[in-house]
C-alpha cells in the first residue's frame, strides 16, 4: 500500500511494540479496503478539504469507507498499548 503510517505523541513507547502497532493499524486498513486504500485515502482527504455537494457519490462512497476502516484500524493499532491519551495514527501518501 503507497500509505506512509506512523504513530505519533505516543511517548516513551518500546519500539517494539510502536512497529507492532503499526503493523497491526496497516493490515486493519488493509483488511477493511482492498485495493481501494489509496482512493479512499484521496477521497477522505477531498472530503475534509470540501463540502458535501462538491463530492460525487463513489467519492463520498469511498471517503466514508475510509473514516470507517481508519477507527478499526486505530482501535486493532492501540489494542495493546494501554492510556493512549493524544496519540494517533499518521496517514500520508507516500
């Protein structure tokens, strides 16, 4: 997948368990968008850039497939790391 994910304002962590994290937010995503990871990536970005009745329907179709695979993916990513307090998952293209 051409998406560049790391965690970020998680201090203090094993780095062990921050690849691990990581690796467990990247397959969530993964499992939850196939082939449409990138697209939906781009389509949740125009979303959040634009208003709703300047997006197309597979846009707003692919943009909420993206909302809903980034929270299982965070929620699989923080499983094992306990108080995550300001912590989050970076996404960007790579």
């Amino acid at each position: 997948m051409p998406l560049r994910i790391t965690l970020q304002d998680y201090p203090g962590a094993d780095p062990a368990m921050l690849t691990t994290a990581v690796t467990r937010f990247r397959r969530e995503l993964e499992r939850k968008l196939g082939d449409e990871a990138e697209a939906a990536f781009k389509a949740f970005q125009n979303a959040s850039e634009s208003s709703a009745n300047e997006l197309t329907k597979e846009e707003h179709r692919l943009a909420t497939a993206y909302h809903a695979a980034y929270e299982a993916a965070r929620t699989a990513g923080f499983r094992d790391l306990g108080d995550v307090q300001e912590a989050y998952f970076d996404v960007r293209l790579t």
